[in-house]
C-alpha cells in the first residue's frame, strides 16, 4: 500500500522565507510528496489575542505564498495549505489555484469555510479531525459532500502528543464509520507512532 507523505512546516519557518526555502528542499530531500503550511493574517486576531504579535510574524503575504509555490514545483513537491478564514481560503483557491485543501481540526466545523470549498468543487481536502465527536466529522462532511476526495486526518491536538495517547485505533474506527481514506496528523515526537499508524492503514501521514 502506498502512501502520501505531508511535511508540516506550518509556522516553523518563524517568518524567515529563506528557512522556509531550506525546509521545503529538506523535505522534498526526504521523500516528502507535499509541503504544507498555514494561511492566515495577523490583523484577523483579536487585539487582546496573546499570540496576535507571533502571527502576524509569521504570517504569509500574498506574494510568499506564490514564492513558496514555485519553489515547491521547482523542487518536486507540491505545495498545500490550511486555511484559517474565508478570506484566505478564497486566496488559495482563486489567486493560488490550489485544487487541494488541508482542513485544520479547529476550522472543521467552521460552516462558511467548508461551503465555499464545497461550491469551489476543489480535487481534495484532507480534513483534520482533533476533538471532534463522529457527529460533527459528519457534519463537516455534509458540508462538503461535492468535493470528490476526501480523507479524514486522525489527530490527537496535544503538541507535542505522548505517544501512549495517540489513540491510534481511531484510524479504524474513521474508516468503519465513514467509508472514506484515513490519515494521521502526528504530533508525537519520532516516527514509531506513524509506522503504527500505516501499518494500522492510514494513507497519508502528516509530520
């Protein structure tokens, strides 16, 4: 059995777009299909938010993310991204093009998002399930039902995850109750969870 690989950088690049460069060569390196980051503006936080200053550092403008795109295609991977607002999901389908989504586990029951990707009828969304009752993954799921690939992204949102609570038996449990491909998102330190995780069937592994 096969399986994708995702590269989380996220914010990890700390707003430096040259380290950004450098992980998305390291990870192409490793044999990583995809790249993915985080779309957002740091003036869409509160003010009294106390991450606001750490987010807007690290956001990415417009133009970096047509930057780390090419550089992505140049080095054999492609480039995917979470979005946090309506705004930027519409950026990444409309000015970006992207015909691929990650979900984030705390905008899965974000409605308007969901439905405009939904109406945009993209290729693929990988959809982060961290928290989530079965209720609400099916709930999203109807939000989306347009979208012709579709893979639950089991996760547990500590950061970093004891690999004892890594509840890995619910990648059976998502793929019993729903039918559809599952993946892990992992937030454990090494990689013991995530050889468990695809010999226990999961399809794409998120690190």
């Amino acid at each position: 059995m096969s399986c994708i690989i995702i590269a989380e950088i996220g914010e990890n690049h700390l707003g430096d777009l040259h380290l950004a460069k450098q992980m998305i060569a390291d990870a192409a390196k490793s044999g990583a299909d995809i790249v993915k980051f985080q779309s957002y503006l740091g003036k869409d936080f509160k003010t009294d938010d106390p991450e606001k200053e750490w987010f807007t550092k690290v956001e990415l403008s417009n133009e970096a993310h047509f930057e780390l795109r090419e550089f992505s295609m140049e080095n054999g991977v492609e480039f995917l991204s979470s979005p946090f607002s309506l705004d930027r999901a519409r950026f990444l389908c409309e000015e970006l093009g992207l015909k691929k989504i990650k979900i984030a586990s705390g905008m899965m029951l974000n409605f308007p998002v969901l439905d405009y990707i939904n109406y945009m009828k993209i290729d693929t969304v990988y959809l982060s399930t961290g928290m989530a009752t079965l209720n609400e993954i099916n709930t999203a799921l109807e939000h989306m039902k347009d979208i012709p690939n579709k893979y639950l992204m089991h996760c547990v949102t500590q950061c970093p995850c004891k690999e004892e609570e890594a509840n890995l038996l619910a990648i059976k449990t998502l793929r019993r109750e729903f039918g559809l491909p599952v993946g892990y998102s992992d937030h454990t330190v090494g990689i013991d969870a995530c050889l468990t995780a695809f010999i226990l069937g999961a399809e794409v592994i998120e690190k």
